[in-house]
C-alpha cells in the first residue's frame, strides 16, 4: 500500500513540473502526503539540503515541514485547527 502511495505522488510530481516546468531560480519542487510520505524525488531533493543548510537549520526546517503536514492533516479531516491566539478571545 505503501508503495503504491509513493509511486502515485511520483506521477503527480512528474505532471506538475511537466505542465509548469521550472526554468530557473532555487525553487524546488516537492510532493508530501498529508500523512507524511513523499515522493521518491522529493525524498532524494530533502537529503541533499541536509549538508549545506547544517543539522539545526535542517531539524528546524522539517519540524516546520511536519507542523504543516499535521495543520493540512487536520483540516483534511474537518477537525479545523485553532492558533494559540485565536484561543485568547
């Protein structure tokens, strides 16, 4: 199951970038589940910023990552998300 998730977010890597191709600049296309799997590209794309960005920029980076993907996960699910500050009115 697992497999055939990854090979779907392939596909749909693979039609983005051909219908919108990248001509230049550092953008970086990358494809994530809600639940957290990748893409066989988007996985390989991760491991090369490890290096040059540093251990604490790269954690830093991929806690946003999953903060985003557990935001995206909740709302997928119609649980909504509260900010801390909204909970202050």
């Amino acid at each position: 199951m697992r497999q055939r998730v990854v090979l779907r977010l392939d596909r749909i890597g693979r039609t983005v970038t051909r219908v919108r191709p990248l001509t230049a600049g550092a953008f970086k296309l990358i494809v994530l589940s809600t639940g957290g799997l990748m893409s066989k590209d988007t996985a390989d794309e991760i491991k090369r910023w490890k290096r040059p960005m540093g251990e604490a920029a790269f954690n830093r980076m991929l806690g946003a990552v999953s903060l985003a993907l557990v935001r995206a996960r909740s709302m997928a699910f119609g649980m909504g998300w509260r900010w801390a500050g909204d909970l202050e009115e």
